[in-house]
C-alpha cells in the first residue's frame, strides 16, 4: 500500500478461483492495513448479510416490485445514524445539479422535512423501530419545551441534534467534474420553511396510529408547535424547493401548515386529547379558503407555486396525496393536465422552470426524481393506474446497477445531486405501495 497525503492506494491482481483481503484501520491519524485471515473475514461478511436479511424480514410489503421497495427501505435505514435515530437527507456533499454550475449543497443533515417523510415510508412498510428512534431524536432535539414554541423550528439538525451548521466553500478541491463550489454546512438552516410542521405533525399522527400512541408529553409539543402554526401559517417563506430568491407565499407551505392543523384535529379527536379543536378547526378552514381562493388560476386553469402567480410547480403534486382535494376533483384534474404538458418530460417531472420562478441561482436542473414518483401517486389516484404503471416502470429504468438514485435525473439519463437520496427513496415506496393496491 501506497500513502501519498490523505490518499491511500493498493493494487493486487487475482486470477480465477483467488480470493484476497484487504482491510484498512485508522489509528490515531495514521491509516495502514492490518493483517486479517480469511476466515476472520468470511465471518464478517457472513454475519453482515444475516443481519441486513433478518432486518428485511421485518418488511409486511408483499407486492410487485418488492426487490426495488426493499432496496430503497435498506437504503433509508443506511441513512440512519444508530445512537440518536436521525435520518440523514443524503450521505454526501456537493455532488451537482448541474454538471459544472454552482448548485451544490451539503445534504449529510436531518431535514425535519426529509426524515419525516421517510419514517412514513417506513412505516408503511412495518419498519416501526426506525420509526420510534426518530421520534426519540424528535423528542430530544426538536422539542418546542426548548424554546421553539417562541419562533420557528430550525429545517434541519445535525446528527446529534447541533443546530449550527454554518455554510462555507472548500475553494482547494475542483468538486465533482470540475462543479465548484465544494461546500460543507448549509445556510438553509436559516430559513422559514413552514412546510415542515405538516410533514412532522403527519409523522407523529402516523406513528401514532401504525406504531404505538404518543405519550402526553409528545402530545404537549404537538399542540405547541399547532399553536405556533395557527399564528404563523400565512407568513411568505423560502418554501419546500428552498429558494435563494427571496420569501413568497408558496401553496405548498399553506397545505403543509393545513395537513399540520388537521391531523393534529384528527389525532386529537380519536385519543380524545385535549385541544383547542374550535381555534384549530377555524385555523384549518381558513387556510383551505386562502389556497382555493389564491392558489388557483384561472388562466392556467391550475393551481400555482404561489399566490396570485401563474408558476406551475410539481410540489402541488402533493394536494390528493395528503388528503387536502379530491384526486378526481375537476380542479386537480386540470392541474394535472397542466403539469403534465409543461413540467413532464417522458414520465420524469421536473420540479419548477428557473427561467419563470428565478429561484436566486445560476444555470438548470434535471427533473426532480420525487416529483416523479408523487406523479406516479397522483395519476393512480385520478384512476389512471396504466399511465402510472408506465411512468413508475420508466422511473426504474433510471436506478443505477444497485438500484440506488440521486436526487435528480439528467436530460441524459445520468443522475444529478447528492447520492442516494432519501427523498427518491421514500417517494419510491409509496408509489410502488399506492400504485401495486390498484393494481390489485
């Protein structure tokens, strides 16, 4: 072995039959290789795959597509660090959205919004012990009893639940093929995203209906962090895209601030907790008249990115998924006709076009791969089941050889963003779930 700075380089070739091991230590700040029988080593691989089988026998999915479902729940429980239960977006930093541009970030965090997600992902499929460790780091490092109940919950935390991740550029490396800036932290942290109290009070109702009941302390910060939404939903934010252009009144936020309202109302309502059900219920409703008053144009004959605009934005795609309008309702029928001629590209959905939503950032994206699948979703629930089947088939097509994705897929075919990326996978899940029950 070779070490040359922080590089480290062995090359051994084998012929057919041979087998080699090949293990590295670090050792304060040197890393040589230690010696390691092959015994040793069949032992560890060994009891590796019998661990990661014995995990996915906890699985209860039993549908069509069940190697790539499963594929993308390992990869959910690889984006999990063990000691707090936090749920990272994606492992790495930097990877582009557009070979050679800037718009490269540092996803090795725990977006409130992203693990969320990804706890009902996992839920849906019996995986209610990675469930319970993320309400656990919720509990622990995102309680409104720690002052959030006076202003915002921060987006996202490290793992270990630190709230400072400051953003700044690592101007020595080059980033990949040549896409600078390399940057490490994320100014996000410092947004207003208000999408993200549906997201986390849908993972509590969730976990409490699948999993098992929520204590009463949980409780008390879930009606903390109601209250704050009822007081606070119709702010402009950056939104769920997380945009550097400037706070609008996206629709998103406004539905996400609606799902937070109603199943906190519904949880309330099936434990008989106690709760300002009437302040709640007035909240709720008013939010429901905002966004059918102002998030829908008439000359796009759509609902829009944000209020009073004619942006189309696939994040609407999210309206039947959680229960806010009817899948077959005629508005989102022609919301989705609309999408589908301006924002759909052979089955893969891009999330919004920079050039009439400047988003504060230079050059283009690929289309959004979770866009894709919540496509998927919406197209099974207007009753279009071989549209989506075509379109989620299409979406598998572009996994790489693990069955893993990025963020986003490029005009090419290649992936694009952070890898592998929570989002993708969680999406996935659901899709093939919704999409394999009305197939029947």
């Amino acid at each position: 072995m070779e070490c040359d700075g922080r590089d480290a380089c062995a090359e051994f070739k084998l012929g057919e039959g041979e087998t080699a091991v090949f293990a590295l230590d670090q050792a304060g700040s040197a890393i040589a290789p230690r010696g390691c029988a092959h015994a040793e080593a069949e032992h560890e691989f060994n009891a590796t795959v019998a661990y990661w089988r014995r995990w996915l026998q906890q699985s209860r999915y039993r549908g069509r597509w069940r190697e790539m479902v499963h594929r993308s729940a390992l990869t959910l429980k690889l984006l999990t660090y063990a000691p707090t239960g936090a749920i990272v977006a994606a492992p790495t930093t930097s990877l582009p959205e557009q070979f050679g541009g800037e718009r490269n970030w540092d996803y090795r965090y725990v977006w409130v919004r992203d693990a969320a997600f990804a706890v009902y992902a996992l839920l849906r499929l019996g995986f209610s012990g990675e469930a319970e460790a993320f309400m656990r780091f919720l509990t622990t490092h995102i309680s409104p009893g720690d002052g959030a109940a006076s202003g915002p919950l921060q987006i996202m935390y490290g793992i270990d639940g630190r709230t400072d991740l400051p953003e700044r550029e690592l101007p020595h490396l080059e980033g990949h093929q040549g896409s600078a800036p390399v940057r490490v932290g994320n100014a996000a942290a410092d947004q207003l995203q208000l999408d993200i109290y549906g997201a986390l009070i849908d993972s509590v109702y969730l976990f409490d209906k699948w999993a098992q009941p929520i204590s009463s302390a949980q409780w008390d910060d879930v009606t903390q962090l109601v209250e704050w939404v009822c007081e606070h939903w119709d702010q402009p934010d950056e939104g769920v895209w997380e945009t550097r252009g400037g706070r609008k009144n996206f629709l998103y936020s406004r539905l996400m601030c609606w799902v937070a309202v109603e199943r906190a109302i519904r949880l309330a309502n099936r434990r008989g907790l106690p709760a300002e059900l009437l302040r709640w219920r007035q909240t709720r409703d008013a939010i429901y008249r905002r966004i059918m008053d102002r998030g829908w144009s008439e000359r796009r004959h759509a609902f829009v990115q944000h209020e009073d605009g004619d942006v189309l934005d696939a994040s609407v795609l999210m309206m039947p998924l959680a229960k806010f309008i009817a899948p077959t309702d005629p508005k989102w029928l022609s919301t989705l006709d609309a999408l589908t001629e301006e924002l759909v590209s052979d089955s893969l959905v891009y999330r919004y076009d920079p050039r009439v939503s400047p988003d504060g950032l230079r050059g283009d994206e690929g289309t959004f791969s979770i866009c894709s699948f919540w496509y998927v979703e919406a197209l099974v629930r207007a009753g279009r089941v071989d549209e989506a089947r075509l379109a989620f088939e299409k979406m598998l097509t572009y996994a790489n050889h693990l069955g893993l994705y990025a963020e986003e897929i490029g005009r090419t075919g290649e992936q694009q963003g952070n890898f592998p990326q929570a989002f993708t996978h969680l999406s996935l899940i659901s899709a093939a779930f919704n999409l394999d029950r009305a197939l029947g």
